[in-house]
C-alpha cells in the first residue's frame, strides 16, 4: 500500500478509537441524549461519522456505491452502542478495503457530489473523510464531557 495511504488508513483507525473511548460507558438508553435542542446525539454523530465516512472514501474515491441517505443519519434513534460501533467498524473497514487498493494517479481524478452539481478530486475527498471524522470525534468527545457533567 502507498504509504499516504497506509497513513490515512491508520489515522481513520485512531480517530475510530478515540470514538469507541468517547461512548465507552454510555448506557444504550443514553446515546440518544442532546446536550441541547439544537445539538445531535452520539448515536446521529456515530452513525452520521459512519456515513460519511463511507461515502467520500467509498463512494467518492473507491467508485463503490453505498446507496447512503445523508438525511436519514439525522433521524437514528434507539440502536445500543455495540450496533451503532458495528457500523462505524464497518465503515472503517471498507475505507481501509478501498484505501488497500487506490493508485495514486486516482488522486487528481474528480468525480461528482452525489446530487450536487459539483466535482471533487479523489485527493479532496479522501481529505475530507479524514477532516470529517477527526471533526466529529471532537464533537462526541464534547458530549461525552456534557453528558458526564450532567450531575445524574
């Protein structure tokens, strides 16, 4: 494996991680809790992270459909931690999967944003995925230090 790649794939595998450390504890009754009105639950930011992960290393730079509905990771509720890590863990795996096999001459390549009438280089997506989840895993880290100092 290209060593960007062996390096992007063990910096996705640190981030799932530090995830995995966040919810760690959380009852399953928990994950779906909002910090407040506006904010999402570790359960939306698990499977959400999950989601996107998939789409912009799969989707974007392996050409691997996934069939995702962006809107619909906002709605989860009521799956326990071990289901909503189960998805992250595949989400890293198949990244890892597409990560194994891209040639760097892909990197310039673009393709189009799902919907949006937009390109992206293989190169901005796999940046992305990484900027995305690194984002996210600072904001479960957030709510778990909220959800910690709740006084229950």
């Amino acid at each position: 494996m290209e060593q960007l790649f062996a390096d992007m794939s063990e910096r996705l595998a640190t981030l799932v991680r530090a995830i995995e450390a966040a919810v760690d504890g959380v009852p399953a009754e928990d994950m779906d809790w909002k910090p407040a009105p506006d904010m999402n639950s570790l359960a939306v930011l698990l499977t959400h992270t999950a989601g996107a992960l998939r789409y912009w290393v799969g989707d974007m730079a392996g050409e691997q459909p996934s069939g995702r509905v962006r809107a619909q990771e906002f709605e989860m509720r009521g799956l326990d931690t071990t289901a909503l890590l189960g998805r992250l863990r595949e989400a890293l795996d198949h990244s890892q999967q597409v990560l194994a096999t891209l040639d760097p001459a892909t990197l310039a390549e673009t393709r189009p944003m799902g919907t949006q009438d937009e390109q992206r280089s293989v190169a901005w997506a796999l940046l992305h995925a990484l900027e995305h989840t690194a984002i996210h895993t600072g904001h479960m880290q957030m709510t778990r230090q909220l959800w910690d100092a709740r006084g229950k």
